[in-house]
C-alpha cells in the first residue's frame, strides 16, 4: 500500500496525571494516534474503571461477575507482538463485559526460574565479569531482584501503553510474598497427601544450567547424519548424528553394537536383542565382557528393540538414556552415572576418564537441545521431587468429556485428552537459586550415620517441620538438625497455581468466593499442556474446583521462519515499536521483515522503518485475523491499513459534530438503522462466540461501508432547509455513530473515548462517563422534539434505543 509520513500532532493542553482529557480544545484536523493517546489510561485508571467496584456505580449493572487472568509475561524482557495478540484479544473480551458485569482481569508477572536466572548471570558476566558461584545465594539474588525491579516496571508500562484494562491495584507477581505462601501451602499440601514425592529418577539435565528442566524447555532436533552443532562451553562446533559400531567379546565370538554415543559405553550394563531377532538365538542369556571394564554384561531379549536399527543389538546404558533406563526397571539392571553434572565423566570411568576427550559426544538420531540455554541435553539419574500426574490427568480428561470444562476450538478436545493419558510423573526440582525454595527438609538424628537412608519432613515453615519430624521419629524437637533442600521449584509449578493464588488462596478471600472459579481462560495454543493442563489438574486437587470453566486458545504470531516469537531466538519485536513506529537507525532490518512472512513486501512497502501505526490500529489489525485458525504473519500493511480505518472514523465524528443541513430522506434512514441493527447482532454473536474476526469485519464494513459510502454521501447534499428534517436525521447519524464508538470500544479504546466525549458534549455536559461503561439508554442520545419509530425489516427499531 502506498503511504507517506503523516503529521505528528500533540496534544498540548497541560493535564496533570489521572485529570480527565480536554475534549472542548478545537477538533484536529486528521487523526494522530498520538494526539489520540495521550491521557485517557491515566484517567481511565484513576476513575477505578478497572476494578469490579466500579460495577457499584452502573445504573444498569446486573448481577454477573466476569473474571481472567492474563497469562503472566515473563520477567526476562519486554513483551513481543505475541503478547501484543493475547492482550488484544483478552482486553476486547473484558471490556465487552465491562458494559454492565462485575469483571476483574488481574494482572501479573512470573520470575520464570531458568530464564531469568540465565539472562541476570549473562548481564552479571558481561558488566562485571562474575560467575553467579563468585557470589553468595543471598547477593546473587539481590541482583535478579534489581533485574525485576527494571524489567516488571517495562512490562507494566508496555500493557497500559496497549490500553490494557487491567485491575493494578491486584497485580501479582509469583514471587511475591503472598504468592510464596501460596505455592508452599500447594507443596506441603500435595505431599501430605502422597501426589509429591521424592525418588531417583531419569530427568533432562542441562549441563550448562546443571539443572533438570521440564519438557516445555526441551527442543527435539532431527538429525539425518553427520552434523555439526554450537554447544556452550566449546568455541568449535560439535559433530553429533555419526552411527559408530564396535564389538563385545563373548564365548570366543563378538556381538557388535551401533551406536551414536560412544562415551556412554563405559556406562553399559547389559545388551539387548530383540527376542525374535535369528540372529542373536544363540547367545540368549549369556554374557559378554565389558572391552575396557571387563565386566561382564547379560545379553536380554526385549520387544523395544528395533531389528531393523544398526546391528539390531543395543548397548544399554540406564543412566543415560530415557529407553535404558524402562529396561533396568524391567529386567533388574544396576544404574551408572558416568557423566556428571557438568558434563565431564565420571571417577567411574576408572583409567579411561580421559576417554571425555578422545571420543566427541555424540548423540542420537533424535537430538535434545534446551531451548533456554542450547545446552545438549543429557538424561541423568537424580534424586529429585516428582508429581503423580496420573489420577489428577484422568480428572481432567474427565472434565472436558463430561462438558464442565470447554475447550475452544473443540478439535484440540482430542489432542487433550491423548496427551493427559499418556502423561508421566513430573519432575519439580531444579537446581537454581532463583525461584521458590522447596519447602523440605533433611533431616538428621541425634544416631544418624552417614550411610543412613534419606529422611525428608516438610512444612510451612522449618517450625513446623521441626514438628512434624520429632513426632515423626518420636524424639526431642531440639535434638534435630534439619538442612532446607537448596533445590527451587519449577516455574510451572508456582504458575499452575495462578487462577486461585492471584485471588488471595488459600486464604478464603472475598475476591476468591466472587470470581473463583474464573469464567474463562484465554492463552496462546502453545501452552494448552504445559501450563492449561497444569492448572487445571492443581487447581482441581488443591481448591476442589476447576479453575476456570473454559478455555479460548490463539493462534501464535510467528517470524518470517514460521518460528515463535520468543526472547531466546532474538526475533521478538517490541509492539510500542509499532505503536509508535520506529526509523531503520534504530531498528534493524532482520527485525523489521519479522514482522511478516513477505519480508520483501514489508521492506519495498515502509524502506525507512516502521511507520507510526498507533494503539488502536494494531489491536483492531491483530483482532481481525481468524485467531481460532492457523498461525498468524501480521505485516505492517494490514495495521496502516487499520489506521486508515481510524482516520475515517475520526472525519466522520467530525462531519458529525459540524454545521450541516441535510434533507429528510425517511427511506435512507430506515435503511442505516437496519444496518445497525444487523450490526449490533452480527457483534453479539461474534463475541458469543468468541469470534472476534467476525465482529471487527462486521463494524469495519458497517462504518466504512453502510455510514460512509452510502449514508453520508446521501445526506450530504443540500436539497432541503427544513429544520425538522435536519434534527431527525442528525439524531439518526448521532445515533449510528454513538452505537458503533460503543461496539467499537473494546478493540479500540483510545480513538473511541476521544470521540465519544466529544459527541456527549453535544448535550452541553462535561460528565465523567466513559464509553467503557455505558450502557445506551433513551436519554443518553442527543436530544429530538419527538420520536421517530422506523421499520427495519419485520423488527422495529426506534433510532433512540439500541
């Protein structure tokens, strides 16, 4: 599309923070979304028409409470035009409901365990050149607070500049105290009722973090062969994906084995064959001898194997192998750590410890990379705190098959309930020391012995663990020694806790008896397991509650590459960027063709940068994408498009609120109050249905269209100066243009509240109302000398009601 730099006006009346806006200055020539922007969420704020309270205001308030969470930003950044589309489309969804309901949408932040911790030690490295281990626990922590401090403060600014109509005054962060309390109460009490436990198990450990991470932090990458990877830690890439075969002696013959890993050998405890598999008949249940251990290993038969794989023998490495380590726990096989936890092999490896650095590591067909760090993620056996996820799943599963809990769309049901059947045990602990400290302790008696068992007691407080284990093991509280495990929790656990922790459990609050459960969840697809799922099997077992009755998932915004917008990948695209637009000097252009997949179209279109696009035009852009479908590529193109939608709607208001005498045409006017009419049901049922495409189409067409395009031409002319005729068509056009500011206002509550208040001073108040919370009533149109009933189709309609 053809664009040229538009004037930037200001508003320059002098309006202290939280004063409403002066709409009686002179109305601007053009729209300036700066102009536009300025001042209204201060007062918007001020006026409390954020919180539920306000609802005790309304005249025409009704006794329904609406009530979301929005998906809590990580605290690593700044939000990315992904958040940018949750905002937009939760933010239509509540001030929709604002409009008579009692609603709360509680903001938030989360610490995001990993990620922050990686990105503060990354900053502390670069400013100061230390090692998060040249500090104490207590001043690192200092630091990632400080790190908070800036970055939540950004994020905050970021969701008001998007016009988010968010309650402040309930803002929560999932490290603040109340919060804290909250996730040790959840632990402390899903382990008294056996679902947290702690055993050893096989977990995805990350050397460079050494830490275990959860499944959503772990990215598969296909290798058809040879290839060379960046690893932390190495200035050359490492090669993985080579099959090596080697060979284990038995009985004056040798059974050879392929394998990726070489450096796993020296942690091989059996090899497996597949039973059925003619040629290894011979050699079942008999042994051969370990070539650099001289162990002696049991060949197994198994079905896992695959005959077709290599040699059709597997070498079976238990602690190192997520495969191996299901074969142990069925045939009775020992366990050897032969990496550490900083990727270098173990004392185990007796004389071939050097062996680290003679054989590359390589890794398998399918290999396992962190997404926080790029680590090459190695399976090791740790003792660790587990979920049992199992009768939680099958509740959840349940809720959905029943119809208590919806999921929109309704194909995902499927995924769903496939995913939570087939779910293992969740591993909680991870090594860091930013997050919430597990609530454990080890305890240690007065005739403990260092080769004695572990002995863990938990608690709200190490008060009442020490309670706890002396009545435990029945021996004095003072005689006890108890050492807090240093281990936190994983985000995802503190997160899964969201939707009842916010509202203040487990105390029994106010607001958690009013809006919990939540109405409804809304989030990005990406999520539905890894945090929905979650929160609805701890929200289930902790509150005895679903937490929320349905779930709306989005499409993602995603970069040229079809990659997630995400901090990690650099591709993050800042939406005050396009807010505000933003010159190539300061933008780059990779950054730039981010923003769509026509990365040519975009940079020939806009080749000096960003062009000022404003709040309104990119949430009513990103709203008008099928979010319930396939994946979204927004271009600059289809937000300028939408600002100039917010141009004609601003010379309509103008043309509105000017000195015109139109004639009286009875027939036009019935017709546009059809229009409406169909509009306004169009809009209902798109909301109803949460689709919220269908309703910014139907309000686009409606203006441009039905009230520009055909209405105004027609009234335009000068034919009649019958002043009757004018006062009836002039209420018809207040009508249509105050019915639509009002359906309009929650995709865009800036240019809305602007016109609004100008066309209610034609009823010569100032008043404090905001277009946010009204609700059309008979009085509140611009005043006739009498009524005008007009027929639009079978339904009457009068053109001083909606």
């Amino acid at each position: 599309m053809k664009w040229s730099e538009k004037e930037r006006i200001a508003y320059s009346v002098s309006t202290p923070p939280g004063e409403k806006k002066d709409t009686t200055v002179p109305f601007p020539s053009s729209y300036s979304p700066e102009y536009v922007e300025t001042s209204w969420y201060q007062w918007w704020e001020k006026e409390g028409f954020f919180t539920p309270e306000i609802n005790d205001r309304l005249p025409h308030a009704v006794n329904h409470s609406f009530s979301m969470c929005i998906p809590p930003p990580n605290v690593t950044g700044t939000l990315h035009l992904g958040h940018a589309l949750t905002v937009a489309i939760e933010d239509a969804l509540v001030r929709w409901r604002m409009q008579g309901y009692k609603v709360l949408w509680v903001p938030g932040c989360d610490h995001a365990g990993i990620a922050t911790q990686t990105v503060v030690e990354r900053r502390l490295f670069r400013e100061r050149g230390k090692r998060r281990q040249d500090l104490s626990r207590e001043d690192f922590l200092k630091e990632v607070w400080t790190w908070k401090k800036e970055k939540g403060e950004e994020i905050y600014h970021q969701l008001r500049e998007l016009g988010a109509s968010l309650d402040w005054s309930r803002a929560c962060f999932t490290m603040d105290p109340g919060f804290s309390s909250a996730v040790t109460e959840a632990f402390v009490r899903l382990c008294d009722s056996g679902l947290i436990y702690r055993s050893e198990g096989l977990v995805n450990w990350s050397c460079a973090l050494e830490s275990a991470i959860s499944d959503i932090e772990v990215d598969s990458m296909q290798l058809s062969g040879r290839t060379l990877l960046p690893v932390p830690g190495y200035q050359n890439r490492v090669e993985f994906g080579t099959m090596v075969t080697f060979s284990y002696p038995i009985d004056g013959q040798e059974v050879a084995v392929s394998t990726t890993r070489p450096e796993t050998m020296l942690g091989d405890v059996a090899i497996a064959v597949h039973p059925e598999d003619p040629r290894y008949q011979a050699v079942h249940g008999k042994q051969c001898r370990h070539p650099f251990s001289d162990r002696l290993l049991p060949i197994i038969t198994d079905t896992v194997v695959d005959m077709e794989l290599g040699t059709g023998a597997v070498k079976v490495t238990p602690a190192h192998d997520h495969t191996d380590f299901l074969l142990s726990q069925r045939h009775s096989l020992p366990r050897l750590t032969v990496i550490g936890g900083d990727g270098t092999m173990t004392p185990l490896c007796g004389q071939w410890l050097e062996v680290h650095y003679l054989i590359q590591r390589l890794l398998l067909s399918v290999s396992v990379l962190s997404g926080r760090s790029g680590d090459v993620i190695e399976p090791m056996v740790k003792k660790q705190w587990f979920v049992r996820c199992g009768e939680m799943a099958q509740r959840a599963i349940q809720a959905v098959d029943e119809g208590q809990l919806e999921i929109i769309p309704h194909f995902y049901t499927k995924t769903w309930s496939s995913w939570l059947s087939n779910i293992s045990d969740w591993c909680i602990s991870r090594q860091l020391w930013w997050g919430h400290q597990i609530p454990a302790y080890r305890v240690t008696l007065p005739d403990s012995t260092d080769t004695q068992e572990e002995v863990w007691v938990w608690g709200r407080s190490e008060e009442e663990a020490r309670e706890r284990a002396a009545g435990k093991y029945g021996v004095a509280a003072d005689t006890i020694t108890l050492t807090q495990d240093p281990d936190v929790l994983d985000t995802w656990f503190s997160s899964g806790l969201f939707p009842f922790a916010m509202l203040g459990w487990p105390q029994q609050t106010s607001d958690l008896r009013q809006f919990y459960p939540n109405t409804i969840l809304e989030t990005g697809s990406d999520l539905i397991f890894f945090w929905v799922a979650r929160m609805v099997m701890l929200g289930t077992e902790l509150t005895g509650q679903l937490p929320f009755k349905q779930v709306l998932l989005h499409s993602l915004v995603r970069d040229k590459h079809g990659r997630k917008m995400s901090k990690s990948l650099g591709n993050v695209i800042d939406p005050l960027d396009v807010i505000s637009g933003i010159s190539l000097e300061v933008h780059t252009q990779s950054d730039l063709s981010s923003l769509s997949g026509r990365e040519t179209e975009d940079l020939k279109d806009f080749p000096k940068g960003i062009p000022e696009c404003g709040t309104d035009a990119l949430r009513f852009a990103l709203c008008s994408y099928k979010a319930q479908g396939e994946d979204i590529s927004l271009s600059v193109s289809q937000v300028l498009s939408c600002r100039h939608f917010c141009n004609k709607m601003w010379q309509t208001v103008r043309f509105t609120l000017g000195e015109f005498l139109p004639p009286f045409l009875p027939f036009m006017d019935q017709w546009v109050c059809s229009r409406l009419y169909s509009t306004v049901l169009q809009c209902e049922q798109g909301f109803e249905r949460y689709e919220l495409h269908s309703v910014t189409a139907a309000l686009h067409s409606f203006w441009l269209h039905s009230l520009c395009d055909i209405y105004l031409e027609c009234i335009k002319p000068v034919l009649s100066q019958d002043s009757g005729a004018w006062q009836v068509v002039r209420a018809v056009l207040y009508h249509c243009v105050c019915v639509s500011l009002a359906l309009l206002s929650p995709f865009m509550p800036f240019l809305t509240e602007e016109l609004w208040q100008r066309l209610y001073l034609l009823r010569g108040e100032g008043g404090g109302r905001s277009v946010e919370v009204y609700h059309m009533r008979e009085e509140d149109v611009f005043p006739v000398t009498h009524s005008v009933e007009i027929s639009c189709n079978d339904n009457k309609l009068s053109p001083m009601m909606l």
